[in-house]
C-alpha cells in the first residue's frame, strides 16, 4: 500500500489559530511511524463528556462498513465513538425544515477560517443556516475537503473497482429520506486525518486513534444527520481494518 509520507512537517505548525485549536493540541501526541503521521490520542484525554449531564434517549452500535442516518431535534447532541480506533467516519448534515439546504463545506472553512474542523466548529449550510456545533472532541482536527470514498475514487486513485463506500452507504441512508444521490456533497471526516502542507499538497495520514475517541455535536436547528462508517481498504484511513463505531443521541 502507498502510504502519504510528505505530510510530515505540517503536524507541528498546524495549530495557529485562536480557535480550539491550540487546546486541542496539547491533548495529541503525534510522532512519526515509517515515515508516516501518527495521531495518537491518549485514553486519560477521555473523560465521560456530555454524558454525565444529559439524558441518552438513543444508542446505537453502526456495523462496520454500514450507514446510519436519524432526524436530531435542535439543541440535542449527537455523540460519534470510535470504539476500537482509527476509523473514519463520513458524515453529511441537512436542514431538516428544508433538506435542499445541505452542510457546506466552504461556508464551514470559509467562516472559521480554517479547514481543519474540530472544537467550536460550527457547520454550516448552503444558505448560511448553522446546522450543528463541534461542542467536545478528544481528537482535535478533522478533515472535510478530502470528501468521501467512492467507485469513482477508488478507480482512479487505486486502480480498483469496489462497490463497498461511503458514496454508496449515502445514497442508501439518502434514499430513506427520499433524497437522491444529488444530495451527497462535500462531506465531513470525522477522525481522518488530511494535513494541508504549505504548497498545498494534501493527503490521508495514518491517524492512530485510540478506542473510544468520540466528537459530539449540538443541532443548532433540526438536521438530518447521515453517516457512513467508512468502509474504505485502499488507504490508512481505516487502519486497512474497518470496525464498528456507536452513535449515541442525548438531550438535557
Ligand atoms: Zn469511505
């Protein structure tokens, strides 16, 4: 496998901004694994978070390589756990009083000013409507310009044709929302790692996240959330091992 090994020196000049950013950092330990990142978050970084002050009113566990998709009500959170490490998660968020009015990701980069998404990032929709709030995270930076794996990708990227990925498992959940393949844009990558180097140059690192890292988010409105635990084997994303993740909804 081709791994991504020129993305080295952004892992220690990433951190600039007054955002989240900067706490967050300090929580990762990063060090470099036959030339490639690695993200190592450290178990004591996870403390119970949301869970010790407000109510699950749903828990799921989404198999390997399967989608997931629920209606969250406005200012419920919606909690995504990597429960055994190193997967990726793509996710999409709508609208749900308009669902032609899709998360964005240029209004999200644009607005914060970085593209890196992580503590306090607010996504943002098509119309500018805030979607969901990043309100914990034990990771500290996600990607969401590298969008998700596809046939298309996996063709041109890997010389491979797979039927198995995040474009189909969208098009499934969509689809039971009455939404077509249209829908699907630029998504979010929850604990995939894509640093930007300074010429621009961008690729997938080996992020070895540690069981039970999670990121939660707060609807700021009533949104479709969908997901799609990734099932992608061409490239470290996933560790070449896709693994069960949990989803949990809570409500104060
Ligand atoms: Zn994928």
């Amino acid at each position: 496998m081709k791994r991504i090994a020129t993305v080295i020196p952004v892992l220690f000049c990433r951190f600039q901004s007054s955002s989240g950013f900067d706490k967050r950092s300090k929580k990762s330990k990063g060090f470099l694994k036959n030339g490639v990142i690695v993200d190592l978050v450290k178990p004591e970084d996870h403390d119970e978070g949301h869970g010790d002050l407000m109510d699950i009113i749903y828990e799921d566990i989404v198999p390997a390589k399967q989608p997931w998709s629920r209606v969250i009500a406005a200012d419920e959170v919606l909690k995504i756990t990597d429960l055994e490490g190193q997967q990726a998660v793509d996710f999409l968020c709508y609208d749900a009083k308009d669902l032609t009015d899709r998360y964005s990701t240029m209004n999200t980069v644009k607005v914060q000013g970085n593209v890196y998404v992580g503590l306090d990032t607010v996504l943002y929709s098509d119309s500018g409507t805030a979607l969901m709030t990043v309100v914990e995270d034990t990771v500290g930076r996600h990607d969401t310009i590298y969008g998700c794996c596809s046939t298309a990708n996996n063709r041109l990227r890997y010389g491979v044709e797979t039927t198995e990925t995040c474009y189909a498992n969208f098009e499934k959940a969509l689809a039971q929302h009455g939404l077509g393949k249209d829908a699907i844009v630029s998504n979010v990558n929850w604990f995939m790692s894509v640093p930007v180097l300074a010429d621009g140059s961008a690729g997938i690192a080996q992020a070895e996240l540690l069981p039970g890292s999670y990121v939660s988010l707060r609807a700021n409105t009533e949104v479709l959330a969908v997901l799609s635990n990734c099932p992608e084997m061409h490239n470290p994303c996933n560790g070449y091992n896709p693994t069960p993740i949990k989803v949990t909804v809570l409500r104060e």
